[in-house]
C-alpha cells in the first residue's frame, strides 16, 4: 500500500503539471519531469527500488512506442541520411566538450557526446506541423538511431572500463548484437513476403484487443530479455519489437488496435514515472561554467542541423534544425548510467543533464516562436 501511495501521488502530480506546460505549449513529459524534481524534495522516503523498477517499465514502453512509430523501410530509407548526419553531430560535440574537461579526451567526452547528439522523438513529433510529414521520417529516424547509438556507446565504455585490455570478450558481445538485430529485420523481411497475409488473418479472428496486446507483450518482453541477454539495454528488445509490428505487416486495423492500448498503457501509467523518476534523480550545478556550457553546445548544434537540414524558408530550416538538435530524456539515463559505473565524471554528468534538460526547452521554445512570428509576418503585421 505505500508503494501504491506513492505511485499515486508522482502519477497525479505529474499529469497535473504536464498539462499544465501543454498549455503552456510545452511538451508535458516536461512538466513530468519538473514535478519529479519537486517531489524530490518532498518525497524523502520513498521506496527507491520498487520505484525505480516501475520507471524502467516505463524506459521499455517508451521504447516501444519509438519502434511503432516508424517502420523497418522508414529507417532504412531515412538513416541514409540520418546516420552521416548522426556521425558529424557526434564528432562535432565531441570535439565542442573538449574545451570543458581541459584538452583531453576520454570517457567523459565519449559519453557527454552520445549524451549531446540525440534528439527527443516527442519534441519532433510536436513541431512537425512546422516542418511538414514529409521530414517527419527523417527527424524520427534520426531520434531513433541516436537513441540506440547512444545506449550501446555508453555500455561500449562501461564494458572496456570494466575488463581493460581485454577485448576479445567485448568484440564477440559486438558481434552477437549485430547478429541479433540483423537476425530480427531479415525475419521481419521474410515475413513481409512470405507470410503477411496468415499473420494478418490469425489477428483478425482475435476477438479482443487485449489478446492482441498480450502476444505484443510475450514478443517483447522476450526480445528484451535476449538483448539483456547478449548485453545490450534491454529496452532494445522493446524498440525492436514496436519496430516489427508496423501497419504494413499487421494491417491498419490491428495495428490501430495496438498502438491504442500501447498509447493509453504508456502515457497513462508508465511514463509519467519514468519522467518523473528522472526529475527525482536529475542532479546538476548552476554555474557560469554551466551556462556556458549549455549555450555552447545548443547553439553549435542548432547551427549544425540547420544548415545539414535547410531548406529555402529560413524558419523551415530553424525548426528542422531544432528537431533534430531536441537532445532527449534518454541523456539523463544514459548519463546516470555512465556516472553509477564510474565512467562519466561528477561534473560532465551535471553539465550534459542540465543541457539535456534546457535543450528540449530551447527546441520548444524555437517551434513556438516560428510559429507564432510565421503568420505576423505572412499577414504583413508589423
């Protein structure tokens, strides 16, 4: 029953507050994770563990909905341009973090930089009817790979600073994740070619939505414990298990019945823990250091998607250039697990949260201000 209190409490506060930031025009896993750190001080002797496993949950369906997003085509199309683009934006904030740990590079640099060059899938979802459906893959595409790049960058480091010098152990951990993930997409392929048809008429004779829910969740959480398995985050599964049940295989209606009870589990229960539990652990430090940290690094990195992303209409290209440059919630968990492994020093961890945390502010707050001085001046209004 306390655990239920307290699940209670982050839920309700957290829906609160994040329709609070939605009128605002603000994404409301922002007004999630504000509340987290309110309740922070408020909360003092919560059940971190049990806690800290419900907002896991909410990490896998997140990572689920990610994968429903887009399809396996989708991202193959899009991540050729994605991915160089995800190369240089990663080069580039390595190279912008060397000024901040003294000229030298090392773990802290590697993991700031994957921390840095992701983009937030719930920030390009809500300017997309600034840059139209037409970038929308690619802007998703790009949130997509820089989150599962980033994961497995950060568990590189922690797996060579837990057995130096020896990588043979790592290279074949290399391998056997390659071969899962390439192993699952020709099975999707296959699939799609062979046997579509039978997989949508066995769904149809279903005669509920929670059968369909439930066979998703016996195909997830069974990828998820491979990854887990073979020692990848075990919320790859999940992302590759939305990523296999997109509309062309399953078909528009079973597809419309999954993403339904996925949205409501998700949104509903899941995330706001998730986002609140990331506001209860954010740690940082205000400093002029920091702040010029943040500047620095947003705008090298708006000016960098925006020129990789132009277009004709300069404010197509800010907006553009600030869905790709939304940074993301996934930063504050990889951060706290680079620093919990002794890989991410104390202060880059500070650094890199606070500019996860007032990247996806600042992108925001660019949709809203184009969208608000876009029709001014379409209307000739001074």
């Amino acid at each position: 029953m306390e655990i239920i209190g307290y699940v209670f409490v982050i839920i309700a506060f957290a829906r609160l507050l994040a329709e609070v930031f939605e009128r605002l025009g603000y994404p409301g896993f922002l007004g999630e994770i504000t509340a987290g750190m309110i309740l922070s001080a408020v909360l003092v002797g919560m059940p971190r563990d049990q806690l800290e496993l419900m907002a896991e949950l909410g990490l896998f369906f997140l990572m689920i909905s990610a994968g429903l997003e887009v399809t396996p085509e989708e991202l193959h199309y899009a991540g050729k341009t994605t991915l160089p683009l995800y190369g240089i934006t990663y080069a580039v904030m390595f190279a912008t973090t060397l000024p901040f740990t003294g000229w030298s590079a090392g773990s802290d640099n590697v993991i700031s930089a994957a921390i840095l060059s992701i983009a937030s899938a719930p920030i390009v979802l809500r300017l997309k009817r600034f840059f139209g459906e037409d970038f929308l893959h690619v802007a998703l595409s790009y949130a997509v790979i820089s989150e599962v790049m980033g994961l497995f960058i950060v568990y590189m480091v922690v797996r060579f600073h837990e057995s130096p010098g020896n990588y043979a152990p790592i290279l074949w951990d290399i391998f056997k994740d390659a071969a899962f993930i390439g192993g699952i997409l020709y099975v999707n392929y296959l699939i799609g070619i062979r046997h579509k048809v039978m997989l949508i008429r066995f769904l149809r004779r279903l005669r509920s939505d929670e059968a369909v829910f439930g066979l998703f969740m016996i195909l997830s959480t069974s990828l998820a414990f491979i990854s887990e398995e073979i020692g990848m985050h075990f919320t790859i599964g999940g992302f590759l298990a939305g990523l296999l049940m997109h509309s062309d295989l399953l078909g528009t209606k079973q597809y419309d019945r999954l993403t339904t009870i996925i949205s409501g589990v998700t949104y509903g229960i899941f995330a706001p823990i998730f986002f609140a539990w990331r506001g209860l652990n954010f740690e940082t430090e205000l400093s002029f250091v920091v702040v010029e940290f943040f500047v620095v690094i947003y705008t090298v990195r708006l000016l960098l998607s925006a020129l990789a992303v132009r277009r004709d209409s300069l404010s197509k290209s800010l907006v553009r250039g600030a869905g790709i440059a939304s940074f993301g919630v996934l930063g504050l968990l990889m951060g706290e697990i680079g620093f919990v492994s002794g890989v991410l020093s104390e202060h880059m961890y500070a650094m890199s949260s606070l500019a996860s945390v007032l990247g996806i502010f600042a992108s925001a707050t660019v949709g809203r201000l184009v969208n608000y001085w876009s029709p001014k001046k379409a209307s000739g209004a001074p």
